[in-house]
C-alpha cells in the first residue's frame, strides 16, 4: 500500500518536473489551476465525477440486486431450477463490454419496440443497464460462493431443530454468509468504477468522455490523461481503503 | 420387550451410486430403549441413524417414528419435531451466542416468546452443568462444553428420541468423559437413545441392546453383557479385539 502510494508520488513529480521543464514537449499549464484557462479546464475535468460515481453506484446496486436472483435458483437441487441460473451467468460473462454496451445502446430500443415497448434508452442508462448485467454474472458468483462455503452441518443443525428451509437461510446461514459475501462484493464495485469510463464512448458525460473532449480541443493528452488517471485513482483508492475496513470489521465479527 | 415401538425400519436399502451402503436392515426400538451401534467406519451406521431424521434419503424400505411415517406427506417434519439430534462436529451456529444457539428453534419453529424460549434454555444449560456460559459464543468454550451446549440444544426442542453420531469422536481423550455424563444421566431419565460410538464402557453401562453392524448390514445384536462376553460371529470379534487392544 505504501509501496504503490510511494510510486505514485514518484512518478507524478517525475512528470510535473518534466512539465515544468518549458521545452516545448510538455504543458501542464493546460490544467493549471493558477491561471484561469487551467482552472475551468480543471474544473470541466472533475465535473465528470459525479457522473461517474452515480453511475457506478446504480449499476452496482441493480447487480447486486440481479445477482442474487440469479444465484439463488443456482442453488437448488434440481437441475432443471438450476439449468437457466448456468446458461445465464455462462452466457453473460462470455460477452466483453464494449460489444454489449453498443448491443443495449443501439439494439435494445429496437428489439423493444417491435416487441411494442416503445422505449428510448438513453447514453445514462444504456450504460447502467449494460454494467448491471455484465457485472451480475460476477456477483451471482460471489453470493452462491459466499452460502455454499457454510458447511452444510449448519443447515442439518438448524432443520433437526425444526427450522424450515427459509427460516435456516434467514437465521443461520445468510448471516454467516454474508460476512463472506459483502467485501468481495465491495471488492467487485472497483471494477464497476473503472469499466464505467466505457460509457464515454455511448456520449455520456462522465470522467473519461470529458478528459476526451478537452484532449480534441487542447491537443495535450498526456496532461489530461494524467489527471484523468489520477481521478480514477482517487475514486479506487477510497473505495478500496472502505473495502479494507469492511473486511477487518467482518473478520472480526466473525471471531469474535 | 412388550413397551411401545417408537422406531421401526424394515429392509432399508441405500446406495451411494455403486456403493450399496446399507443393505435390508431391520431395527425396531421401544420407547425408552438405549440402543449403541458400532462397528468399523463406513459400515453404514451413521448413514442409519441420519435416515431415522430424513437427513439421509434412503431408496428402499421404509423407516416409521413415534408412528409417522418418514414417506408420508410432510412426515419428515413431523418426524424432526419429535427426533433430537447430535452431531459428531457439535454444529452449533457460530454466529449466536450459547443461549440464542438454544432458543433459536423454540422461538422460531415452536412460537415460544424470548422469555420462555430463555427460561427453557437456562433450565437444560443448568442440566448440561454450563448456565455461566450462556452468554459466550461458541467458539470460545472447550469442545466439550460445545458438545453439552450441542445437547442442550437438541433437548430444548422436547425430544420423544435422541440420535447420537459419534458424539465424542472430535473431542480430546479428556473431555470424553464430561459428555459422557451427560448422556448417561440422560439415559437414567428415561431417554430413547440411539447412539453410534466407539465409547465401549458407554454402551457396557447404558446400553440395553448393542447394534452392530459392518459393510451395510447389521451382523449382530445383543445385550452388552452377552455380546462383550461371546460375540457370536467373528467379524464382531475381531472388530472387538481391534478397539478393545488399548
């Protein structure tokens, strides 16, 4: 952790040094929030940051949501409930992002008005929706993972005490097993994060669409870019210190 | 015996793909009776005994309790509410504390309230000889403590029959005998108990009948007292003089 921090540092005084040096091949002013060009520049940069945190949070909540109704039936001991549950999170996982994100965008309002569901889907939540499915074959994963690791003498234990198979779930094996399932789930919200910068390419207005539209109009990618790098950073950074918390706040739960 | 039959089970078969692991056993048992089976790992017993509550399905024969039987609609439910259970393993919920592990299914499964579930489980602690560990969690009692605990448990639900799968089999040689104790008073209660172990002095003081049983089948049954002095078959014999040796 102090190792990649240290880096980091490193290499961000490497490049302003670098920049600062005025021979022609850098120019940090364009983001230079001492000037008044540099700050609005600045300041059109991280105003993709809202977008881009919205955007993951809704997505990782519809995930969440998708993945745990596709991970349930997964779970059965009949084939044929589990059978859709397979051909789902298989299918799902097969497709890379990008060609789904243009599918949605493009494809979905197609296929759902000649299904008479005359809908527009627009850049927000062409990429939510694309996010959502393409994330929740991952944490439907996590959830059957997270249940199946409880051994199963705590089920046997709780129905020879005369527990249903809901009431096992509910009171034995969900709250065991959610100490599983909830810091690989926060883990799996960094990616989210950082596949969100796909949406740029639908139009939406987040972090990396708005570093792209200044780069055209700028001519200094590798300034923007470096900061857009390092907003990403940031956001992960604060997501992966909350997920650290998570996991010693479960750990010792659990032991205690 | 002319007392009441509370567990009949005629020809049971079952099978694990190609392993046949229990093979046209027969076993009827009173009501107050205390039955110890053994025999050699992998002989079936404590697939038996884990058919008795339906966790095992089994795929012939048929297996009736206090006389419901486990095939009728809804049987294995009723069978569970009046069949107690011990887990070699103990099972208890990890995330509960020792008295929550008990009142759980009172609460949830009988409707008790909080407080009659807490009274029921402090007057079977206080039987198990651990009430000052009500409030702890599990993993910060002794393995026999946790098994008491596990007893416990399984006596708050008012059991009419206690099934045993090698209670002591995980514990340390020295608190044996602590679980020991309390299942030997249970007996003296009047308990009907069925207990698959290798604790021969157990089955010598509380058995009335010894089962046992090897590749599936039960080879032979009797008195403690006639089976320890003159095994009829050779196959208990030697399983006796194995575990005996020490």
């Amino acid at each position: 952790m102090t190792r990649v921090f240290r880096f980091w540092m490193l290499l961000g005084a490497c490049l302003f040094v670098a920049g600062c040096s005025g021979d022609g091949t850098w120019g940090w002013y364009v983001i230079d929030p001492t000037t008044s060009q540099g700050q609005s520049n600045v300041r059109f940069l991280i105003g993709g940051f809202w977008a881009t945190i919205q955007l993951s949070l809704i997505a990782a909540l519809m995930s969440m949501t998708l993945g745990l109704l596709v991970a349930l039936p997964g779970m059965s001991t009949n084939r044929w409930v589990r059978l859709p549950s397979r051909v789902y999170i298989e299918f799902v996982r097969a497709i890379p992002l990008l060609p789904m994100l243009f599918w949605v965008f493009y494809g979905l309002p197609v296929v759902m008005r000649s299904l008479g569901f005359p809908i527009t889907i627009d850049a927000f939540w062409g990429a939510i929706i694309t996010l959502a499915i393409s994330d929740s074959a991952f944490t439907a994963e996590i959830y059957r993972s997270g249940i199946q690791s409880i051994p199963k003498g705590q089920t046997e234990a709780a129905r020879t005490v005369g527990l249903t198979y809901n009431q096992t779930m509910r009171y034995v094996i969900l709250p065991q097993a959610i100490r599983r399932i909830l810091p690989p789930l926060a883990n799996q919200f960094i990616y989210i994060v950082k596949m969100s910068a796909f949406a740029s390419v639908i139009g939406m207005q987040e972090l990396t669409r708005r570093a792209n539209e200044l780069v055209v109009t700028e001519y200094r990618p590798l300034e923007i870019y470096s900061l857009l790098i390092l907003e990403y950073l940031v956001l992960v950074l604060i997501i992966s210190f909350f997920v650290r918390w998570l996991e010693r706040k479960m750990g010792a739960d659990e032991s205690r | 015996m002319n007392a009441e039959r509370v567990i009949e089970i005629s020809s049971l078969n079952k099978s694990f793909g190609d392993f046949q692991v229990l093979t046209n056993v027969d076993l009827n048992v009173s009501l107050g009776e205390r039955i110890v089976i053994c025999g050699p790992s992998g002989s079936g017993k404590s697939t038996l005994i884990r058919c008795v509550n339906g966790l095992e399905q089994y795929d012939s024969g048929s297996i009736s309790v206090d006389g419901i039987s486990l095939s009728a609609p809804g049987g294995v439910e009723r069978v569970r509410a009046e069949v107690g259970m011990v887990f070699q393993q103990f099972n208890l919920f990890p995330h509960l504390t020792v008295i929550e592990n008990l009142t759980l299914g009172p609460m949830k499964a009988r409707g008790l309230t909080r407080k009659a579930a807490d009274a029921l489980a402090m007057e079977y602690l206080e039987r198990v000889r651990i009430p000052e560990q009500a409030g702890k969690r599990p993993r910060e009692l002794s393995g026999g403590q946790q098994q008491r605990v596990a007893i416990a448990r399984s006596l708050c639900m008012k059991p009419k029959i206690m099934l045993f799968d090698e209670p002591t089999s995980a514990l340390d040689p020295e608190m044996i005998s602590e679980v020991l104790d309390v299942m030997v008073e249970l007996a003296q209660d009047g308990m009907t108990m069925l207990v698959v172990t290798h604790e021969m002095g157990f089955a010598r003081k509380v058995a009335d009948r010894m089962v046992f049983m090897d590749s599936g089948e039960i080879v032979e049954t009797g008195t403690p007292a006639d089976v320890f002095e003159a095994p009829k078959t050779e196959r208990f014999k030697a399983f006796l003089e194995k575990i005996l040796q020490h």
